[in-house]
C-alpha cells in the first residue's frame, strides 16, 4: 500500500450478518379439475383431505371424492362453486362435535348425523379460506392443534350471493385464521343438520427463508 493513497487498504473484511427473505406461500384445494368419483385425498400439496363419519362412538375416516356441481340430479346451488365440490357435510353442531368427542355416550352423539371435512396439514397453519354453499347460515368450524387441542379462531364471512324462494341456500367465502400457525386440522360442516358443499380452499403454507450468500473475501 502506498501512504497518501485516496482510498485505505483493508485487510480483512468487516463480517456481514446472513440475511433471509421470508415470504409465505399458499397452496389452493379445488376439486375442478377432477372427474366427478376421483380420489383428491392425497392431491394437494401439504395436506390430506378427509370425510369424517360418526359411527360405532367414534369419528371414521373415508377418502374425499370430487362430485360434479350442475346437471342432472344434482343441488343446482352447488353451481356457484365452480365445476365441482368436494362433497356435502353437515353436523348437529359443533358443540355435539366436541361433546362427543369427550364423552361418546351423549345422546346427541347418535341421534344427528355428523358428516365432516378434515383438512389435515403437514405443517401447522394460520390462515385457510374456504368457499362454500349453506342453507339460512354459514359452515361451521372447529380446529386442532399438533396436541390435539381446540385452537381458537377467527372467522370472517363474505358473501358471495344470496339465493332466495324454498331453498335459501347463500354462497359464502369464510376466512379462518388463528393468532399463531397452530391449526393442524380443520373441521368443516354445515351445522343444524343442513348440508354445506364446499370447495376451493386456500391455505398459507409456512414462510420459507431464502437465504443471502455472504459477500467473498
């Protein structure tokens, strides 16, 4: 190095912190793409979908199938879900839910039919959005954490439209978000005994890091 030289020689470098760029991604559940009967329980990234049963004083678990929205025999409100849905469920309500859950002996445990949605995440979560169809009200939720918990919940409605004469079926899109990503599965079903079809559900896998190469000395 030369004395009086405009600019000063380091010899090593001042050591930077690694930097991450986080960012959240979402993984979207639509049943549209599927032929009507097919399969869509292991289809989607980062979750297993589910219907769930009462039966012999427990919860049994069969696979989801997509179903045709429109046509001949079918709900036409169904139609403002798009091609097609990922079934129709429908609870007493979720308090007998949880009762039975506790306590399989309760009478309500078989005297309603309880036919759920499980969304089962790989990877615990603070945000599903869901649309869905539901006679004079709106679905009905009820989360778990990792330990099998009950997470509380925000839910948020938007209606989507209104439908009007013997069958006042309304199309909602329900947003469900916790204060922490706790939510392991999530319990979806229309409640007193009406049928809710659901379908195209967003949900926000965890933030991924990126990370920042240090600078070469």
């Amino acid at each position: 190095m030369t004395n009086g030289s405009p600019w000063v020689a380091v010899s090593a470098l001042i050591g930077l912190m690694a930097t991450s760029a986080a960012h959240a991604d979402y993984t979207t559940i639509d049943a549209d793409p599927y032929a009507p009967g097919t399969d869509v329980s292991n289809v989607f990234e980062g979750v297993t979908l589910s219907h769930l049963t009462w039966a012999s004083g427990t919860y049994q678990s069969t696979p989801v199938h997509s179903a045709s929205c429109g046509g001949s025999g079918t709900n036409p409100f169904c139609n403002s879900l798009g091609l097609a849905h990922l079934g129709s469920f429908t609870v007493d309500n979720m308090t007998t839910v949880q009762t039975c859950l506790v306590d399989p002996r309760y009478a309500g445990c078989s005297s309603a039919a309880q036919h759920i949605l499980e969304l089962s995440f790989d990877t615990e979560t603070d945000f599903i959005q869901f649309d869905a169809t539901y006679r004079n009200n709106n679905p009905a939720v009820l989360a778990f954490d990792a330990a099998g918990n009950v997470v509380t919940l925000t839910t948020q409605v938007t209606y989507l439209l209104n439908f009007t004469g013997s069958n006042l079926f309304g199309h909602q899109l329900l947003t469900v978000t916790s204060a922490t990503a706790n939510i392991k599965r999530l319990w979806i079903a229309g409640d007193s005994a009406r049928s809710s079809m659901v379908n195209i559900v967003h949900f926000q896998r965890p933030a991924t890091t990126c990370p920042v190469e240090e600078p070469l000395e």
